[in-house]
C-alpha cells in the first residue's frame, strides 16, 4: 500500500519532466522554384528555391540557400519570407505576395528553437555571408547606408569581431555585391576577403578576437 502511495505522489512530478525532455523533429520541405524581384526598382528577376521550415511538423517560416551546421545540434540557415505588395484600393481577393531574403536563423534540432542571429551591418541584398565553424564574414552596409564594412561576427556576440571600412555603396544593382563571399582557411583559421574595389586581404581569427594579417599571410600557398 506504501508503495503504491509513492508511485502515485510521484507520478504528477515525473510527467512534466517527461514532456520537457521530449525531442523535436525539425526537417526542411522539398526545394520551391520562385522568383526574386532585385535590382532599385525591382524591375528585373533572380530565380531562387525555397523551403518551408517545420518543427514537429507544424510551419514555422520558410528558407533559401544551404544550411551550414554550427554544432551537432545548431545549424543556421537563411530566412526567406512573403511580403504583401498590394497597393492600397486595389481590389484584389488575395494579397500580392512578394518573395525576400532575410536575415539567418539559428535552429536548435534538439529544443526546436528558432531565433534570428544578428549580423552587424548585414544587408539582405549585399551581404553574402561564409560561414565557418560560428563565424561568418561578409561585406556590410552601415545603417546610413552609404559606407561598405569588411565584417567578421561571431554567434551570441554583442559586436563584431572585425570590422574594415571598405569605401563608399556603388550605386549600381542592388542585387551586385560589393565582395564576393568571403573564402576561409583553417589551422590557422582566418578569412580573405575579396572586395570589387581594392586588393584582397586577410583576417585572422582566433577565438573572440579577429585582427588583419600582414599584407604577404594573404599571398601564401
């Protein structure tokens, strides 16, 4: 009779811990052809794919381009998303969606988690962002957005690793670059950069901290 008293008084206490520890099932939905509107005015068209994001099998939010995996539970990968591009007192019986790259997100396989990673100066229609291990390099646009940064930032950081001023916006398509993607090296670990304006240079990062190596590091074999 004990017995069957301590199991029932612990039962209650067992199932919320049973339910928290439950695992999340976070899969990715079959590639989608659509078409993205670039450019000042949005007059021309890039093709991209995207993918719908489920946790549990529930939507929640869609993706473009390669997942790169942070941890063996963390991956990031970047948000893709509809905008309404009706104009006010058009009759229309659905809204006219648009599709847009967004920022990146980190998700969590285990927890199924999804939150937003914050890219200093990051720019949805400049910055091509490599990743490698939680860092990524890309070329940024300053909030006034007139001045192109070299940036290298770190996951969970406050601010960036590294940060180079790179010179003025082109005012050309909004869609060109102003670098291409950043290429990394490891052991050690450090990233070049390939602005369209200027000679190549090269970062080392070692940890929280991120520094340009001298001019010849970035010519070695």
């Amino acid at each position: 009779m004990r017995t069957l008293v301590l199991l029932l008084a612990i039962l209650p206490m067992s199932l919320p811990a049973a339910a928290a520890s439950k695992p999340h099932v976070v899969s990715l939905g079959k590639a989608l052809p659509v078409k993205l509107f670039i450019g000042p005015s949005e007059d021309k068209t890039m093709d991209i794919t995207v993918r719908a994001l489920y946790v549990d099998t529930k939507l929640k939010d869609f993706t473009t381009g390669e997942v790169h995996d942070v941890t063996d539970r963390e991956f990031v990968v970047r948000r893709a998303y509809r905008i309404n591009d009706a104009l006010p007192g058009e009759q229309r019986k659905t809204p006219k969606w648009l599709w847009q790259r967004g920022g990146w997100l980190l998700v969590d396989r285990v927890s199924g988690r999804i939150s937003l990673v914050k890219l200093p100066d990051f720019d949805p229609f400049y910055s091509e962002v490599s990743w490698y291990r939680d860092y990524a390099a890309y070329c940024g646009i300053t909030s006034s957005g007139e001045q192109v940064n070299a940036v290298v930032a770190e996951i969970g950081g406050r601010k960036p690793l590294f940060r180079k001023e790179l010179g003025k916006v082109s005012m050309g398509d909004a869609s060109d670059s102003n670098c291409a993607a950043p290429q990394w090296e490891r052991q050690p670990a450090r990233v070049t950069f390939l602005p369209k304006t200027g000679e190549k240079f090269t970062v080392n990062v070692s940890g929280r901290f991120a520094d340009e190596a001298p001019d010849n590091d970035s010519d070695e074999e």
